[in-house]
C-alpha cells in the first residue's frame, strides 16, 4: 500500500514536470517574436497601435508587451498545475481536503482585500498590454506624469519627462491615456499680429512659405499633408493671433513646430508685418 501510494505521488509529480514544461514551451514559441521582428504569435489576434514612425522600437515594444504577457501566462500555468498536483497528492496519502479548499477559500478572500490596490495595479497592466494603448517609445500624458514611455509592466508604467525625470506610475491609479504617438499628430504655430495688419496678405504669405518650407527637408519627411493656414485664432490685448497647422507623423510634431515657427515669423516681418 505504502509502495503504491509513492508511486502515485512519483508518477503526479512527474506528470506535473512534464505538462508544466511542455506548456512553458508553447508560451515561448506564442510570445517569441519571429524573423525580422515580426508579430509574436500571441500577438497576432490582438490590437496593435504601435505607429511606424517608431522604426526599430517597433520591435522592442512587441517583445515587451509579449515578454510580460507570456511571463504572466508562466505564473498562472505553475499554479494551477502544481496547486492541482499537490490535492492530488493529499488525496493519495489520505488526506481530507475539504477543509483546506475551505480555507484556501477564506484564506483567498482575506488577501484580496489586503492586497486590493496590488490585484487592480496587475489587472490594469493586463487590459493595457492587451489593447495595447502605449508602448516603449511613446510620447503618453498619464495625467500625474507627461513623457515618453520608457518601461512597460504589469505594476507600474515608466516615463521620463522632458527634464529628464523618471516618474513611475502605478497602472492601476491611470484613469486616462492620452498618446500622442498613434496613427499621426498635429503641429499647431501661433504667429502674433498687430491690429491693422491686412489680414489676407499676411495670410497669403503664411501660405506661400508653408507650402515652401513643407515641400524641402527636413520637413518633408515629417509632413504627411499640405499644412493649412487656418486664419484668425483669437484676438488679444497685445494683438491678433494667425494659426497655422500641418498633419505630422506621430512624436515629431514638436520638432515641426519650432522648425515652422522659425522660418514663418521672420517671413512676415520681411512682408512688413510685426507683432505689435
């Protein structure tokens, strides 16, 4: 009886071993990205917002999301398998297990209330990888921090700001993403006026050196569409406002405007145009 009882406890813990590696493989094989960074496997049913303008962190942004996703997939398989080996082991030796489901039970309920801001942090991380809503490389405002995503994980969100400072954001207090790194972004130029300027002529020279500097580099690489001069913007004490817009590739936005800005301004004030 004693032999046979230690076989079967041989033969559950081999089973075990077995079916736990035999799964930690095909995690592997679903969450490896293939040749030429292509798409994980497990990736391949799930949404991607990763924009192409990100070029090589494309790739990383993928082997993270899958490295986390399958690294939560492991932990989940050596649970259950082992926690169902070791009932079946107690059911072998003789053991009731009743109770102890019983207590698991209570025991459970009791950490999940002591552990509830932990257990929302990890489901907020889960839904984000899944839907994909950042990334490495995106430029992300949390609503507690804005800068560029620079670690993804189940906890907590990484992002470093434009002074150069890391804050860690837990994903479960993240009420709101705003990502200004998907699909294409807008540069927005504010040139000054003053009052009694001739409105269509300055507008007219804004057209005829955006639609210049829009068609040489750098900007042409950046500007995916024919910028627009949307006219008066708003009126202030100091003078009138002209806003300018030109559709970009996500994250270079920012680089657009300052190069924008630059060339327009002194533009006008050649036409005879100034601020004040």
């Amino acid at each position: 009886m004693i032999i046979t009882g230690a076989i079967k406890i041989v033969v559950i813990l081999i089973a075990a071993f077995v079916i736990r590696a035999l799964l930690r493989k095909v995690i592997d094989r679903i969450t490896t990205p293939g040749k030429e960074g292509r798409k994980p496997g497990l990736l391949k049913p799930l949404r991607e917002r990763a924009p192409q303008a990100l070029g090589n962190l494309i790739s990383e942004r993928r082997e993270q999301r899958a490295r986390t996703i399958g690294s939560v997939l492991k932990s989940i398989v050596t649970i259950l398998i082992f926690g169902i080996a070791f009932l079946e082991i107690l059911i072998v030796v003789g053991i009731n297990i009743t109770p102890i489901l019983t207590s698991a039970g209570i025991l459970g309920v009791a950490i999940g209330f002591g552990a509830q801001n932990l257990v929302k942090d990890f489901l907020a991380g889960m839904f984000m990888l899944l839907e994909d809503q950042y990334g490495v490389g995106d430029v992300v405002d949390l609503g507690p921090a804005t800068g560029t995503v620079e670690a993804v994980a189940l906890r907590t969100t990484t992002i470093r700001d434009t002074g150069g400072t890391v804050w860690y954001v837990r994903n479960g207090e993240i009420l709101r993403v705003g990502n200004s790194s998907q699909g294409f972004a807008v540069a927005v130029v504010d040139l000054p006026l003053s009052y009694g300027a001739n409105l269509a002529e300055a507008t007219g020279v804004l057209e005829r050196k955006v639609a210049e500097v829009a068609d040489k580099d750098p900007l042409k690489a950046d500007i995916t569409a024919k910028p627009e001069v949307l006219g008066v913007e708003k009126f202030t004490p100091e003078g009138i406002t002209l806003r300018v817009t030109a559709k970009t590739r996500p994250g270079r936005q920012w680089a657009v405007q300052r190069n924008l800005r630059a060339q327009l301004m002194p533009a006008l004030e050649e036409a005879g145009f100034t601020a004040k």
